[in-house]
C-alpha cells in the first residue's frame, strides 16, 4: 500500500545549496515526488506548523530559523513513506545521526538540521493539507 509523507528542505540545507542533492537521494530512494514547491514562509506560518512544540523551549528560536529563508516542501509517497523517510534523515540531532543520513551530511546542529519529516499518518496528514491543496496533490 502506497504511503504519504510531508518533507522539508530547510532554511539552512537550502541556503547552503543542498536542495539539488537532496531531492536525488529522495529520487534514489525510490520515493515519488507527488507535489513540490518553493516557499517563504511567515514566522507565524511555521507556529502553526509546528504548533505541537509551542511549550518547548526552542519554539522561538525554531519557528524564526524556519523563517529565515527559503524552503522547499514535497509529498513524498511510497510504501512505508513515513518511516522511511525518517530512516534516511537521521536523527534529529546530527551528532546522533547514523552515516549515509542526510542529516550526517547535511545539517549544522541539532536546530539546522537541514531537512523535516512528518512522524506518523496523523501529522503526515495535517501537514500536508496545512501547505498544500488538495488540486495540487492529484
Ligand atoms: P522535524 O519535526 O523537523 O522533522 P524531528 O521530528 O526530528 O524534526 P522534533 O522533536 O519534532 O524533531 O523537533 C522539531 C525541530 O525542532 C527539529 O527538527 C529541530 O529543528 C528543532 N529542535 C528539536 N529539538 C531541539 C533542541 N533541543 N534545540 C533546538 N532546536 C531543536
Ligand atoms: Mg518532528
């Protein structure tokens, strides 16, 4: 059964020039890029996204990095999209990150850490719908 996730390209991945290579490891992975798009995206546009660390810490410092700049968002499917996509980000942390991730080689700290995925269907689908319209994901 095909699958769908939400993915980011984030301020500091695309800033640094890594958009190009990361969507070939996407393409190699064998996932199929059902929707894309370019975006700057408001700092109250990122605190409904990430809405579920509103009481954490860092929500400040997250929702204004993922303000800073340009991103790049896709639906991703494939079948167990969800946890295959995590599996080839790494962990959250890139010191923690496993060799071969795109975190490992891409993100700066535990903050820039250059790519998002959705953690379950439950926010695979909220985030999908709260970025992308449903003509745009035929
Ligand atoms: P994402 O949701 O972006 O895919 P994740 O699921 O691996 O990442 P979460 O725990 O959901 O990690 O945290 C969301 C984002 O908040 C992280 O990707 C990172 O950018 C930032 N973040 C998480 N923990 C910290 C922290 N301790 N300090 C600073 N930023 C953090
Ligand atoms: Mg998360």
């Amino acid at each position: 059964m095909q699958e769908r996730t939400f993915a980011i390209v984030k301020p500091d991945a695309f800033r640094k020039g890594y958009t190009g290579e990361i969507i070939g490891e996407i393409a190699k992975a064998g996932f199929k890029v059902v929707a894309i798009k370019k975006a700057s995206i408001s700092k109250a546009q990122a605190a409904g996204f990430y809405a579920v660390h509103k009481d954490r810490p860092f929500f400040d410092s997250l929702t204004a990095f993922m303000s800073s700049g340009p991103i790049v968002m896709m639906v991703l499917e494939k079948a167990n999209a969800i946890a295959d996509w995590r599996k080839l980000m790494g962990a959250t942390n890139p010191a923690n990150a496993e060799e071969g991730t795109l975190r490992k080689k891409f993100a700066g700290s535990i903050e820039e850490n250059a790519v998002h995925g959705s953690d379950a269907p439950e926010t695979a689908a909220f985030e999908i719908g709260y970025w992308f319209a449903g003509y745009e994901l035929i």
